[in-house]
C-alpha cells in the first residue's frame, strides 16, 4: 500500500508517522518546506482538558498523552515541558498588584492575575517548528519520503484514487491524504470537501532567556479602544510566543508569501509593553503571521472523502492543531490501515457532515 500526504504540516508529518511505523509506503509532499505555516508558527501551548465538553474532548487527551510519549519515544529535543497557566487581564491603571505572591513579579503593575488556569499535571509546551521537523524526521528514519512540490490534481481509476499530479507528473497512490491547513479548500476542485477558512493571526517572537516563566491568558483592551484575549507562551530554549487577534481575510495562493502587516505588528507590541519589561522591542527575534484552518462548525475534518475512495482529509484544526495532530495521525493511519479507529472515534469529525464546497467559491487572492 502507497499513501501519499498532500502537506508537510503537524498533521500531516504526524500522520506520515504514524503511517510509515506500521510500514506502510508513504510519500508526503510540501510545495514549501515542512512546518512552513502555522505548524512553525504557532503558540505550541497543550492541554489535556481545555476542551472538556465539547466532542474534540477525547481527541484532545488521547493528543495530549501521545505528546508526552512520542518526547521519550523519538530522539529529537523540541522543547516538550510542563508548564501551568495563569489567567488575568491587562489594566489601564497603574499602582502595586500582588503578582509577586504567585511567583510572577516580571509582570507590570497594570497586570492583574486573577487565577491559576493549570498545573504541570494538564498543560504543556513544545516548539511547534521543532516538534513538526522533528516528528517528520521520525516517519523518514521509518521509510516515509518527502517530495518538495505543489499538488494540482488527483488520478482516479473509476470511483478510486489512482494517485496525485504534481509538477505534471503522476505519483501512484493507493489512498491520500489532504491536509494542506486552510489551503486544503484547494482540493475542492477534484474531490467533494467541505468548506475551510483561514484565520489569521500575527505574533512576536522574543528572546527573553528565563525572564517569562509562566504561560498567560489575559484580557486587555488597547489604546484604539477594541479589546481581546494576548496568549504568553514561553518555550524551553528560552524564547517567547505572544499573539493576541485574528481575522479572516483571503489566503494568498502561496502559503510562502504570507507575511505580517507593519499595523498589526506595531499594535501587538505595544500591548506587550504594557505587560512586563521583558518585552523590549530589541528582543524581538521574529515578526511572523500564519493562517490557522477553521470550518463552519468549528469541528476538524478528519476522515473519508466521500464519493472519493481512498480519498481522506484532515485538517480545520482551529487553534489547537498542534494539540491534537498526534492524535489525528495516530487515528487516520489506523482507519487507512484497517479499515477502522482503534484510539479515538473520529465520527464528530466525518467530512461528510458538512456540505462539500463549490469550487467556484473558492477565494484565493
């Protein structure tokens, strides 16, 4: 059996994975690099039950214990610690806060930490890049192969996939798999998926050593009035994610040339100011946005690609791709494998709850 992954993002180096560890034939192909989008750009924050109640629930804890084994199971250094977080708000005030009794007395006087969201018993950290480049390694030290190029079709022998084109070339597949992040709305033009839209988001990256020892959640309102919630991310090899808003505005066609916008980034940082002196402007090592795929119902699409056989999607993972991408892989490699999930129902997940997108709706500036 040959599966060829349409993406060299989390979900599909973890699905490549997943794959090549039974032995199964695997061919992944990334028109950029790997983890070249969101998967390299993102917060990397984990939890086992932030999503309790909702049907990403069992996904998400099956996710966050994969996690913790694939650190011990595979041989590269991407950052995994545990971590706990606080939640709060950015005041517009000043005067003494009592942050320094919660071990947090980096934060600026108008930081008000309200609660302890976690402990190191639920919450974690990875470097996304890290963890994706290294979990792709993985699936190649397993047999998997990576073909730098842009997918443009797929080959069918009557109902089934026969395989994908790429640089007009056929590479033979007995199954594919499309998880392209929001990009993946390119394959309703050769198969029946759902609609998925691209949220974007802009974030700073700083080096800021040991300065930022604790993962935030805080409410703020800016200086233009518009409010929302900066997510502080804090990262073993001793950088910091910050990120605060997002807005849907069309994909480029090429993921590569997404870049962040001098207004958005200028606004970020001047919120961080306000937060602690360790976000000083010479510490900013990267200025970056990403699209994060999101669907109607804010539910992931993972599984068969009807009317398509041998066709499977996964992607609109929202902002907890990396999260739940072990989880994914490891469920999507067992349904192509044999038929079925063995660790986690993906049914609250089947594409073919949703209507299949128009492909002259697609928007692509």
């Amino acid at each position: 059996m040959h599966v060829v992954i349409c993406g060299a993002g989390v979900i599909g180096a973890c699905t490549a994975y997943f794959l090549a560890r039974r032995g199964i034939s695997v061919t992944v192909v990334e028109r950029c690099e790997v983890a070249s989008s969101a998967s390299g750009k993102a917060g990397g924050f984990l939890a086992a039950d932030w999503c309790a109640g909702s049907p990403v629930d069992a996904l998400a804890r099956r996710s966050f214990a994969l996690h913790a084994s694939l650190n011990d199971e595979i041989d590269t250094d991407w950052g995994y610690q545990r971590v706990p977080a606080y939640g709060g708000f950015l005041s517009s005030g000043s005067g003494k806060r009592p942050n320094g009794a919660l071990g947090l007395p980096w934060l600026s006087d108008g930081v008000i930490i309200v609660s302890q969201l976690s402990t190191t018993e639920t919450t974690a950290m990875v470097n996304p890049r890290s963890f994706t480049l290294g979990v792709m390694r993985a699936a190649q030290q397993h047999g998997a192969t990576l073909n730098h190029g842009e997918v443009t079709g797929v080959v069918r022998r009557g109902d089934a996939i026969a395989g994908v084109k790429v640089h007009g070339e056929t590479i033979p597949a007995d199954a594919i798999v499309i998880a392209l992040g929001p990009w993946s709305l390119r394959a309703a033009q050769w198969l029946r998926v759902p609609a998925v839209f691209g949220m974007r988001s802009p974030s700073l990256v700083y080096d800021t050593a040991k300065d930022v020892p604790a993962t935030l959640f805080l409410d703020y309102r800016d200086n233009g009035g518009d409010g929302g919630t900066i997510e502080v991310f804090p990262r073993a090899d001793g950088t910091t994610h910050v990120t605060a808003f997002s807005n849907q505005t069309p994909l480029p066609m090429d993921p590569a040339a997404v870049k962040p916008q001098p207004d958005e980034i200028a606004r970020l940082q001047a919120i961080c100011e306000r937060l602690s002196p360790a976000f000083r402007q010479e510490r900013i090592i990267a200025r970056q946005a990403c699209f994060r795929p999101v669907t109607q119902d804010g539910l992931p699409l993972i599984g068969k690609v009807p009317g398509s056989e041998g066709a499977y999607v996964a992607t609109g993972h929202s902002v907890w791709g990396i999260l739940n991408a072990p989880a994914t892989g490891e469920a999507l490699a067992e349904l192509i494998a044999g038929g079925t999930t063995e660790t986690t129902d993906l049914t609250p997940f089947n594409p073919a709850r949703l209507r299949p997108l128009d492909p002259a709706s697609i928007r692509i500036a």
